[in-house]
C-alpha cells in the first residue's frame, strides 16, 4: 500500500508496513534483538536493532563502554520510523591495537514514561587491520 507524503519529502512515497501487525502500546515496546559486528578498522560497530511493533515511536539510546567503564561511543535514535534498525556506531577514542572487550548498552524509552526496556551486549573489538 502506498501513501502520498505531504512536507519535508512531499513528493517522496514510502510503503507502509502491514496495517494488520498488532503494534504495541509504550509500556509494552521490547527490544527484541540486539546484535553488533565490529568493522575490521576497529573503529567502527554495525549495529542491528530489531523491536516489537510499536503504536508510539521510542527513543533510543546506545552507549559503548571499555572495560574500564569509560565511555567510546554514544549515540541517540529518537523517533524511529521502523522497528528493524541498521546503525553504523563511530568509536570516538582509538581502540588500542590489541583491541578490548567493550559492553554495549541500549535503552529503550518516552519522553513521558522514562526507561521501558534495556538490553547489554558484549563486543569484543579485534586489533584494527590497516
């Protein structure tokens, strides 16, 4: 099924997912999986995200950690338009050339009812290949 979009990209169509999909309210949206693959440069992560169907669009927020607990990278999705995301995640400190172990912790939420879901991960980055 396709609409007409009106603003921004008025003259841009999109699809429209299958109306028949039960979306769920804010207090039941999930992240339903998490995945990361590092890039051989050991500078960036691929990010998969995959969420239940939503009525209201969440927030999300992504945070990569050394094993000292400082902070590498971190980054904010807000207002997602599906519930399957695909993110490059840019490491803002050179990871050392033995690579680390680095946890990455995203958080699902609204604005008006705060943190619903959370999901860690750990990534274990390789010795950059130049």
């Amino acid at each position: 099924m396709r609409k007409q979009v009106s603003g921004y990209n008025g003259r841009m169509e999109f699809f429209l997912t299958n109306p028949d999909v039960e979306r769920l309210a804010p207090v039941d949206t999930r992240l339903l999986d998490l995945r990361a693959q590092p890039y051989p440069d050991g500078k960036r992560l691929q990010i998969t995200l995959e969420l239940t169907p939503f009525q209201q669009k969440p927030y999300l927020e992504l945070t990569l950690t050394d094993s000292s607990g400082e902070v590498v990278a971190t980054t904010t999705v807000v207002e997602p338009v599906s519930w399957w995301l695909d993110l490059t995640l840019h490491i803002r400190k050179h990871v050392a050339t033995t690579g680390g172990v680095y946890k990455l912790a995203v958080m699902l939420s609204f604005p008006d009812l705060g943190e619903i879901d959370h999901r860690d991960l750990t990534v274990e980055i390789p010795s950059p290949t130049v």
